[in-house]
C-alpha cells in the first residue's frame, strides 16, 4: 500500500512542505492587506495619498516575500498582492502622488 508511506502535506493552508512559515505567512497577509487597501483606494480620486503610500508598502513586503518565500502557495498569493499594490501605487501617482497637495 503505497498510500500509506506518503506523508500528508495538507497539514497547513501556505506550507506545502509541512513545515511552519510565520515570517513567510505574516509578509503574505500584510502584502495581500496593502495590496487590495491600495487598489480600492486608488478608485477614488481624493486618496491618492492614501493609495500610493500603501501600494508602495505593499510592493516593497511583497518583493521581501518573495525574496524568502519557500512554497509556491506563498509565492501565488504574493504575485496577488503585489499585482494589486501595483496598480494601486499607480493610479495614487497617477492622481496626485505620495506628497500632492501637502507641499
């Protein structure tokens, strides 16, 4: 019975390998957080500052994540938040920048 020598992997939601990753889950939650913060609020014109700060934050976590990454659940969803803080971090320069209107 090969099925009873395989071990369960399923254990965990982003540990593919069975093994615990805080740091690795903890900069996935904050990029994924940062990331649709920064994509919704870049919908309206008046929080770009607001935008573009959180898009920048989010690209900045989830560039480290995936540069410590170690499974690809935690690598698709950090392609997720750094897609979303993206264009977050676009539309907010786009609409006034991270120091508009301040200045």
């Amino acid at each position: 019975m090969a099925q009873a020598l395989r071990p369960n992997t399923v254990g965990g939601l982003f540990a593919t390998d069975g093994k615990p990753h805080p740091l690795q889950d903890t900069l996935l939650a904050v990029t994924l957080v940062l990331g649709i913060t920064s994509f919704v609020t870049a919908m309206f014109h008046d929080l770009h500052l607001l935008s573009s700060w959180t898009g920048l934050v989010g690209i900045l976590t989830g560039a480290y994540g995936q540069w410590v990454s170690e499974t690809t659940r935690e690598r698709f969803g950090l392609i997720l938040g750094l897609g979303a803080a993206g264009v977050g971090f676009f539309l907010g320069m786009a609409h006034g920048g991270l120091f508009g209107g301040v200045f």
